[in-house]
C-alpha cells in the first residue's frame, strides 16, 4: 500500500467503487469497469487501484508476465543475454488517472508504484524488464519521459531494463 494525502494504491476489490472512473480512454474505463475483476479471478493480471477515502477509484493499472523474443530487444542489450528465444518480462497492461486528477502526479506516483512492485517481485521469479503497449503516441510520451525505450520491431511497445529499476531502488 502506498499513501499519498489521504489516498491508497492496493488490489483492486469489491469495495472499490469504480462505476465513475473516466480517463479519456473509453477502452481503458470499459476494461476497469467490466473486466478487471475477471482478469484477476482468471490470474492474468493483477489491478491495482489509487482510490481515495471514499473507496472511490482514482487511477488503475495492471500487471502481468510475459515473453520477450531476443530478436525484438537492442543489439547491445542481446549481446549481453544467454541466447534463449524468450525472455521473461513484466507487463504493464494498463495505466489510467481519472480525469479530474491528470496532470498532479499521480500517474508518476502509479507508475513508481508499479515499478516497486515489479522489482520486489523479480527477486523472487527473474524478470528482465518491465514492458508496455501504449495506444497512441501521446501515452508513448509519457513512458518515453519515465526513461522506457521503443523495442527497434514495434514503435508502440515500449520496455525499461529490471536493471535500470534496481538502481531506481537502490
Ligand atoms: C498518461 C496518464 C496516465 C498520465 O497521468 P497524469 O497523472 O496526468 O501524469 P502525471 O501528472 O503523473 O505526470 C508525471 C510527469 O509525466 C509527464 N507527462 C504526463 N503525460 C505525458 C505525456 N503524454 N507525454 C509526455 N509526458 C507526460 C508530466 O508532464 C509530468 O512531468 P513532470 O514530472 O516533469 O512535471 C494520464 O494522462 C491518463 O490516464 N491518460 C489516459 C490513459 C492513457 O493514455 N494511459 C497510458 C497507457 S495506455
């Protein structure tokens, strides 16, 4: 759990009131609102939610495992990994501030709070890095200004090193 002036970063549950979240991505508040609960049941991701006092969800995000193929990471990094055809990651599913509350840090506060949790959780079951799919160019900056780099096959998706966390986390 992570606080910020009266708000909480936990897993989502059935008290979370999410019925008014809106982020300007309708896909993003549809997937919250319908389908989270379900990925979670099923195991194949885990929501976490900001929510204030009232329970009411504020921000989400989601993760999840995943592989990368060697082939689509930067020459330099593969000439540093064993040659496997897959590496293990940590996916960033989704990431969403509701509107009202865009542009006061709290996507920061959402995203190091991901961060710290994939971290924790590598020391436990490796994982190379932390990967994303943004949705459009304006999402891809804002990963981009986080320190996330393009993978060279696919300009949306983007990823930062587990070692480059570990020494955020120092
Ligand atoms: C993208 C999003 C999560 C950012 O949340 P936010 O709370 O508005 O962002 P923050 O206030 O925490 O911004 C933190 C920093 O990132 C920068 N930033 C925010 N959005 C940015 C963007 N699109 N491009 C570049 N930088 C961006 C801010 O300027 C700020 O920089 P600073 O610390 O130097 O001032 C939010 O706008 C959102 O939910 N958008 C709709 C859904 C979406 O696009 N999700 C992305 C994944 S698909």
């Amino acid at each position: 759990m992570h606080d910020r002036d009266g708000y909480r970063i936990e897993v989502l549950d059935s008290s979370h009131d999410r019925d008014q979240f809106q982020c300007g991505v309708k896909v993003l508040d549809e997937y919250l609102q319908r389908r989270a609960g379900q990925d979670a049941g099923r195991r194949v991701a885990v929501p976490y939610v900001l929510v204030d006092e009232a329970s009411t969800v504020c921000g989400f995000y989601t993760l999840s495992q995943l592989a990368v193929r060697l082939v689509d990471l930067p020459q330099g990094m593969v000439e540093r990994l064993p040659r496997y055809p897959l590496v293990p990651a940590t996916l960033l599913g989704r990431l969403g501030v509701d509107r009202r509350l865009q542009g006061q840090g709290f996507g920061q506060l959402l995203l190091v709070d991901a961060l710290r949790r994939s971290h924790a959780a590598s020391q436990e079951v490796a994982s190379f890095a932390i990967v994303t799919e943004a949705k459009d160019e304006e999402s891809a900056g804002f990963y981009v200004a986080h320190g996330f780099c393009r993978l060279a096959s696919r300009e949306r998706t983007l990823f930062l090193p587990m070692a480059t966390v570990a020494r955020l986390f120092a």
